[in-house]
C-alpha cells in the first residue's frame, strides 16, 4: 500500500479569483493529478434585456492558473481592487 500526500488547496469555496481572462468565484474544487483542478463560475456582464437563466459560464481552472483577489471590506487598510467604500466630502 503506497500512500499519496498533496498540498492543501490554495483556494477555498466563494473566494473570489482572478486569471487570464477574467475574474470569478470558486464554486467547488477537487484533487486531480498531484494538484487541485477549480471550478471557477466567472462574473456576470451587464444584464442583457432578455433576462438570465444562470450563470454566464463556468470553467475549469488548475491551482497555478488563478490568483486571490482581494475584495475590500471596512477593517481593509489597502484597496487593491474596488473604489474607496466610502466618499468622504
């Protein structure tokens, strides 16, 4: 019996990320051939007149493909992606 050791995921469920390409939410993850293959459903465009039924894609994404990306929130020091949160007058 050999036993196999892989690192633990770098990305969890609903963490934002980003990639060649665009930006989404991990929706779910699993371990494939010595790393972790993502499930990365992308962020939705402006909403077309016709409606929505879902969400606009969703793709499969190796642990080397993403990056984090960080979301301000009110304790955040540095903004690293959105407008300030508040405009101060």
């Amino acid at each position: 019996m050999t036993a196999t050791f892989m690192k633990v995921p770098k990305f969890h469920a609903t963490q934002w990320v980003s990639f060649i390409g665009g930006e989404g939410i991990v929706r779910s993850y699993t371990p494939e051939s010595g790393t972790w293959t993502y499930l990365i459903e992308m962020a939705l465009g402006l909403k077309p007149d016709f409606g929505r039924v879902g969400a606009e894609a969703m793709i499969l994404l190796t642990e080397e493909d993403l990056h984090p990306t960080y979301i301000a929130s009110e304790c955040d020091v540095t903004l690293e992606r959105f407008e300030p949160l508040y405009h101060l007058k």
